[in-house]
C-alpha cells in the first residue's frame, strides 16, 4: 500500500488505523512486506483462532487453513492466497479508512507543514506586496493556497480584506488572490 510505504505518511496511517480499532490490518500487510512466511503467518493472522485475525473472504481462509492444517507450508498456493490477502486488506483500508485519514488531524497538520516547506512566495514579501504587517494571516492564506483549502483560502483573504490599510484602498478579496498570483508568491 503506497501510503505506508511513505515514512511519515505510513506512520500517522499506522495510528490512525489503530485508533479504528483494525491495526491488525496494517500489521499483517507490514508482516508480508517484511518477511514471506506463511507458517509464520498463519497463526497469527489467519487463523480462526489467531489473536490478531484479519477479514479476508472465506473461500480463501479455508484453502489457507486446509493447507496448514496439513502442515503444507511449502506448497506454492501459499503465494497466490497472501497475494489475494494482501489485495482484500487495502482493498477494505481504502474503502473504510482512507477518505476519514485525509481528515484527521494528525494527518491535516503533517500536510500543512509539509505545504509551509513548499510554499511558492515568503509571506513577509507577500505582505510588503499588499503593503500591510500582518504576516500570520498572509501566511494562512498561503499554507490554505498550497494544501488546497479553499474555504481557509476564502476566509484568509476576507480577512485581509479587511485590514485598515487594504480596507481604506478598497481592496477585495479576489484583488489579494490576482495580485499574489500575479507576483507569483502563490
């Protein structure tokens, strides 16, 4: 899964599953990347029995627990069946985690902080621009540009608005937004 072979990404993922309550998910698909040893595996992930079972479709389970059952676990069906494992379990991460972890704010503030990293203009030179002082909402309405908010883009740029000294000039919000794209600081 692409997301957690990322260090930081693959990290709040990580947690945020647990906090789900389905960390054995993550761990079995860590488990497999690691080390491809299904008589290792087995038990712990697959099993009925097993502490940490993952939700893998039945017809699968049973072939898996028909062949550690008899001990089979060289035969080279085991490939195929933790490949199909593998596949079920990002599959049922993506469908019932993915769209929530964009959202959590763990994650929201690592996407912030990597966007402040790659913001296009320094906000001092942005603010100089507009001539007003207020870097923190310039830096706001930056960060919200790069991560692609554009409610918080919105409400930054109103905001700025209405500064005193954009105010007095009449300057509206979309004014801001033409005049930073214009100078290329976002």
């Amino acid at each position: 899964m692409e997301i957690m072979a990322d260090r930081a990404l693959g990290k709040l993922y990580r947690a945020f599953v647990k906090s789900r309550m389905a960390e054995e998910n993550t761990l079995f698909l860590d488990a497999v990347a690691k080390r491809f040893d299904p008589k290792k595996l087995y038990p712990k992930f697959i099993d009925p029995k097993a502490t940490s079972t993952i939700n893998v479709a039945y017809p699968d389970r049973k072939e898996a627990m028909d062949l550690a059952e008899a001990n089979d676990f060289k035969n080279t069906k085991w490939k195929t069946l933790m490949q199909s494992f593998c596949d079920q379990i990002e599959s049922l991460l993506d469908k019932n985690f993915l769209e929530s972890f964009w959202k959590y704010k763990p994650f929201l503030n690592h996407h912030r902080a990597q966007a402040e990293r790659k913001m296009k203009g320094d906000p001092r030179k942005a603010a100089e621009l507009l001539g007003i002082s207020d870097t923190g909402t310039m830096k706001s309405l930056m960060v919200a540009h790069a991560v692609g908010d554009q409610k918080e883009f919105k409400t930054m740029t109103a905001k700025l608005a209405a500064v005193p000294e954009l105010k007095k000039k009449k300057v509206k919000s979309s004014m801001i937004t033409k005049m930073l794209l214009k100078a290329k600081l976002i």
